[in-house]
C-alpha cells in the first residue's frame, strides 16, 4: 500500500471521528457504500480531489488539513510565491498547486492543475458548488453532465460542479489549466 493513502486515511479517519460522524453518516454524504468508504480509511483507495473536497467540506474544514494534517496559519491575504505552492501530486493524471492555501474563510479554492498527456479521469467527479477553468496552455475534451466541451488555451469554461465532470488530455503534451472551486 502506499505510505502517503495511508498517512491520509488515518486523517480522515481521525478528523471524522473528532467531528463525531458515523462511517455510515458520512459514507451516505459522499454517496459511497459503508465498505467503499472504508477503503479510503484504510489507505486501499486513491482519493480525487473531489473526493477529499466533499469530505473537507462536509466536516467545516479545510482541504488543506485533510491533505496535509496540518492546519496553515490563516489570513487575510494570500501571496504564495513561485514554488511555495502547496503541491498535491495525485498517482496518474494530476498535478496539483494550490494558490491560496493560507487564505482564511475561502469561498474557493483556487489551483494550478497539470495534467499528463494520454490520461484522462476514468471515474467522473461532482462535488458541490461551482467551479471555473482557465487553460493555460494544451488541450483538453471537457466533460460536464455527458455534454464535451473541447477547450484550447486561452478557452475558459465556468460549471455547476454538482454535475458529473472530467477531462482527457487532447494531443500529446499534458494540459496546464487554472482550476477556481467554489463552494
């Protein structure tokens, strides 16, 4: 198993707990079987972004501390430098950076996203909110509710994010796109 699924089904774990939410409580929320669920707390099952958004959101913290276990020191103001990004490297498709990971009281969740040429997500994500994409530079075939949108640098898109979403990576170089989640 790998070190770093593990280390983060441990926090979930704990973090639910600490919140005093049942497994069946918060498996029913992420719309996940107790046993599906289980999974990710044991470390046997990778967690998308979406994923740990749901759950950060759901127990009233921040994405950051569930990725991390630790708790940045918050402001009102967030410059993050060039490299000091919080990175999260997701196993296959994604890379992430997030932009504003010091900020207190975000209303969204602002990334830097690459993603690998010849991936794409095979499970779609919904979580709640809305989310904004920017692509800096590739291609990429949107999906948003079974409807595919593909998106050049320079295209934007803006969806409801409840609704199953996912992108494959057009041509042979990864995409690179600004990803804004809002709650």
């Amino acid at each position: 198993m790998d070190k770093q699924l593990i280390e983060m089904g441990m926090r979930l774990r704990e973090l639910r707990e600490v919140h005093g939410v049942s497994v069946e409580e918060i498996a029913e929320k992420l719309g996940k079987t107790v046993k599906e669920y289980e999974e990710y707390e044991d470390g046997k099952q990778d967690f998308s972004f979406s994923f740990m958004l749901n759950v950060a959101t759901f127990l009233g913290i921040d994405v950051v501390n569930l990725l991390s276990g630790q708790t940045p020191k918050l402001s009102d103001c967030a410059v993050v430098r060039k490299g000091q990004e919080f990175f999260i490297k997701k196993e296959g498709a994604y890379d992430y950076k997030h932009l504003a990971y010091t900020f207190k009281n975000k209303k969204g969740e602002p990334f830097f996203v690459t993603c690998m040429a010849g991936e794409e997500d095979k499970v779609f994500h919904s979580h709640e909110g809305q989310e904004f994409n920017f692509v800096l530079s590739g291609s990429m075939r949107l999906t948003v509710d079974n409807v595919t949108y593909d998106l050049n640098k320079g295209d934007s898109a803006y969806f409801n994010s409840n609704l199953p979403h996912g992108i494959k990576v057009l041509g042979d170089v990864p995409v690179k796109f600004l990803a804004v989640v809002m709650k």
